[in-house]
C-alpha cells in the first residue's frame, strides 16, 4: 500500500496515534499549527534540528527504517545531550517520495516512537512533504538550569580530555555496511555496524556531567573527535594533543587494527564521524570524580589528552611522535 | 565560487554574521551544539517546522534565492501567527547540492535575514547537509500569555468566518509563473506572482485577535480556504457554509475570471494554497470589532461564512446555489 491518497493530516496523525504519551507541559501537540508548551521561570530552553538525507546520511539498501527512525531522533537528542540539558519535546519534518510504501511509514515510526520512549522525549509537532528524496528531520527542545548548561567555549589550558565509549566505531561500521551491505549486521564487525545505524544519545551522562558542574566544554562527536575537539579549542581559543596510547577502542577496532595491519584505524578513529559520543574537558583535579562517575554510569570514560595554550590539534602516537591525520573530520562542503 | 571546500561551520556562521541581531532572551545562538534561551514563568512556547523541497515547492527556474530565504522563514512565522504568538526564534536547516554557487547562498541568507528583520525574529541555530536537492527547513518558536493562544478547535455554531487579505492570489500566481516563468513578475499579474513567491505572515493580525481574545478558532491558510477551513471544523466538531457572493478577491483576480469566463476562479481562490492570510471564527456580536479591528492594521477582513452545527463544508454560489469544488485543497499524499 502506498502513502497516495491517504492525506497529510492523516499521515502525521499516524505519529500521534501510536506515541500515545502525554507531557504535563505540553499543551498541544500534533494537530494544530503550532505546538504549545508551558515555560518555567529559571529554565532555559535548548533547541536544536538535524536532518537524516538519503544518499547522504543512509542508503536505504542497508539502512531499515524502523533504525533510520531511531537514528534521526537520536541525533538530535544528542545535542541536547551535549549542553548538558534534559531533553522533553520534539518535531519531525518528513520528506517522502510519492511511491513511499505504508510499511515503511509504520518501519519509521515504531523506530521514532521506540526511540522516544527510551529517551523520555514526547512528540510536540511534524509536517510532511513529498519529495524524489526521503529525508526525516527532528527538531529537539530540551531544558536545564541556566547555570548549568556547558558549552564549546570554556576549555581552559591544563584541562584534561575526555570521551565516553570507543569513537571510530560508527565509521569502521560505516566501510563495512558499504562493503557487505546490510550482511555486516551480521558479520564479524557487526556492534559496529550496528554502532552506525543505531547511536545512542548519551544523556544521562551529559546530564550528570552538567548538573555536578565537572565538564568545563562539551561537544557531542557527530564529525569525528578531531573536527568536534577543534570545534572545542577554536571556542574556547586554545588548542589540544592527543594521546594515541591513551585512545579507547572496541574489541572489533582491535580485530580490525589487526587485519589492516596499517594506521587506517586512527583516521577511523580520530575522524570517522556519527558516533554520537561525548567528548569534554575537565579540570584535572576532578580526575577522581570523573572515575567515580563512569563506574555510577556503568559507562566507559577514558582522558584521551589535554587543553593546551598553543593553539591547535596535535595527535601523538607511539613513542610520543606526532601523526598526520588523512582529514580532520566529516565536512559536507 | 562554489561551496566545495568553504566547510561546514563558516558556511553557517555566514547566517551569524549577517543578522548581527541579538535578543535578550538568548543566551546562546549559532555556535554551539544548541540554542540556549531563557524561559518565563506563566507564557507558552509555540513551535513549529517547515520545509520547501526543490521540485516540490519551489521550481529554481523562476524562484529568486533571496525570495526563498524570504518565504521559508515566512511560511513557519506564519504558524506562529495563526496561534496569536509572537515569534522571537528560528533555526535554519539546509540541504544544498555540492555545485551549489556561493551566490545563491548569499542571496538565500540576505532572503532569511531581510524577512527575519521585519517579523523581529533572531536566529538561534541552524545545520547544513549536502543533497542532490535544494531543501530549506525553518524551525520557529515564539510565545504567547497560555490563555491568549488561539487553537483550530473553538469555533461555535453560528460564529462568523473571515480571512484576512484576497486568497488566491498565490494560486493565481503560481499558475502564471508555471506557464510564464520569471515573466510573470512583470506580467498582467504580478501582484500574483509576487504573492506566490513573497507571502508576508500576519503577526500582527493574529497577535491582535489573540490578545482582544476575539477569534474562536484560526489557522493559517497554507492549503487553500476549503481545506483549512475543514481542518477548522473537524477540530471543533463543526460544519460551515461559504458564500461566494461576499468572497473578497483581488483585482488580478477579478481580471482572471473575466478573460477564464468559467467557474475556475472559485477553485483558485477556494482551494489554492500558499496564501498564508488568516482564516478564523468570531463571535457574531464582535462583528464590529472585526471591523474596527481592520481599521486599525489597514488590513481587508471579510466574513466569508458561518460555522454551522451540520458537519461538512457547503459552498454557495450564485442564486444559493451550491457548488461543487474539484478538489479541497493542496494534499502531498
């Protein structure tokens, strides 16, 4: 059955219907022209939109759309994530061909809405459009106390660098799931498949790091740890190095470090993009606290190098010696 | 020039220069993993999202860049409008194709900021992705008092429906730009044309009804009367009748169906989309009030109908008589 004739309210009701959730503080949702929700003295509202284009973020041979609906939602939630803030409501804007089977609307959907529920997001609003390109955009609006948010800006030299999980693995998912199409979900990279397709925002710690004041910056790695550290240093007028002995990678890294028997894992690591992890600095002093919350948050933290005053990146490998990265990170233009 | 190479975050921050405009209640705009904007105790935020897909909506052959940067921002704005809110907020979404020419960037943003300018609204945020289609998305949030907000749902038997301006003119517009292209801004009807590519949100319309607390119900009419106005009735539970008779049309409009000679006219102005006038319910009794009311902007305000308690929308034209519409309105699917 396709999309044709059902009509766009119709459509976006389809969202409403299956989320089911309501908020306290959302007084209207999908079904007028706007979303209304109630503001509190003190908060700050965090927004934020990203955009899922096919042929430019997935290629629909490997990508089902329940993931593709979980990944859109995730990689907006991540940012709010990486201000420290608590996500609450969002908005989607759908482009879909005109030849756009039902089943794959409903794929899209339970994926959104699976994803909603684990984030504790509720939906406030959507549109939909035809296009020759299938393309899901999420709007996220998020909250946290003013004073608590963290920004790319407050890096100070000494700080150390922090990174939740194991970056690379997304873009070592990303060369499999092109080589092997969607049989590398079952192949011997496989969580990194996996890692690509679906990323989980990191609220919980972004949240805890912000609410115990331990992160001085914060960026979420959506293009790769040296564009999104950069992105930090120019901020925050400082520059970083990096340690490569120090760099956490998955077992599956490991096994294709291995096999590869070159550097390619570093540039997987240092600039694949979409892992959709956390990267901070903190100042060294909290060293002890940042352990302790790892072990609370069941989650992998590793310093992987430090804030420096001179200005720019310096990534170093064995025996101290500096290496070249291929390019810095994802970029679209 | 092309934006190969210009990077990702210089291309955004292009918008940033631009509209040097700040608002006291943001705290943090393009710049960073989100916008940071402060709440206030006892107001509502009012969000949306919308989208102008190359092919779609908009045909590159006669749409000038800086009038589409002018129209994505209005057509979310005017969501806005339809609910009584004041817009304070946007975040930009771009997908552009890799030989996107600088210029056309140029002229996009100067269309963003000129129309930003003139509603007051000051970006937040904005992302960039690489397409084979030219896609603009605008997210808007503004705020109104939480009483003061005006839904789709609270029209009542016997309340009378107007609409703002001469609906469509857009239609009309976009049928002479199709046969005519760039022409038809210089043609027999521009005003069409021009209306079709530069639609102005009513904000001060809907904050006006809004804050006398004289509109029972409004949308904005983005596609056509017929089926706005459906959407009007459904959420309230509630049927209308239109008159033709007091229908108010433009002069091009009155030229058109001279020289058409038959009913087609009606269909434009009934079912054409893209209008973004007003299209709302009021108490009888106000009547005056409507009427002082559009004094006081300088707008056209004309009573059009009446909400009946039989579901349905009837159209009556000359002698009563009642007529047909070939279609409701503007449907993707």
């Amino acid at each position: 059955m396709l999309l044709k004739g059902l009509g766009e309210d119709r459509i976006i009701e389809g969202l409403k219907k299956r989320s089911g959730k309501r908020h306290p503080r959302l007084v209207m949702g999908i079904g007028d022209d706007t979303s209304v929700t109630r503001q509190k003295a003190g908060l700050v509202t965090l927004a934020t939109v990203d955009t899922l284009i096919e042929g430019t973020h997935f290629d629909p041979k490997y990508t089902p759309p329940y993931l593709l609906g979980r990944k859109a939602l995730s990689i907006s939630v991540s940012d709010i994530a990486a201000m420290g803030g608590q996500p609450l409501f969002f908005l989607v804007s759908l482009a879909l061909p005109e030849k756009t089977e039902k089943r794959f609307l409903d794929e899209l959907y339970r994926g959104i809405n699976d994803a909603a529920g684990e984030y504790d997001v509720v939906i406030a609003g959507g549109n939909i459009a035809r296009s020759v390109l299938t393309a899901v955009s999420t709007t996220v609006f998020g909250e946290a106390k003013e004073k608590e948010v963290v920004y790319r800006s407050g890096a100070r030299e000494g700080d150390i660098i922090y990174v939740t999980g194991t970056p690379g693995d997304s873009a070592l998912g990303l060369k499999v799931l092109r080589n092997h199409g969607a049989r590398a979900l079952k192949g011997r990279f496989r969580k990194a498949a996996w890692k690509h397709l679906d990323p989980r925002a990191r609220i919980d710690a972004g949240r805890a790091l912000a609410r115990r004041g331990l992160a001085s910056a914060m960026i979420d790695i959506s293009d790769g740890v040296a564009l999104d550290l950069t992105r930090i240093c120019k901020s925050s007028g400082k520059g970083a190095i990096i340690e490569l002995e120090d760099f956490p990678i998955s077992d599956e890294m490991k096994k294709y470090r291995e096999a590869a028997k070159d550097s390619s894992w570093i540039d997987l690591a240092l600039s694949g993009g979409e892992d959709y992890e956390l990267l901070f600095t903190s100042p060294e002093p909290d060293r002890n606290k940042i352990a302790s919350l790892a072990k609370t948050l069941g989650l992998r933290i590793t310093a992987i190098g430090r804030i420096t005053d001179k200005k720019g990146l310096k990534v170093l490998g064995k025996d101290k010696r500096l290496y070249r990265l291929k390019k810095a990170g994802f970029e679209h233009f």
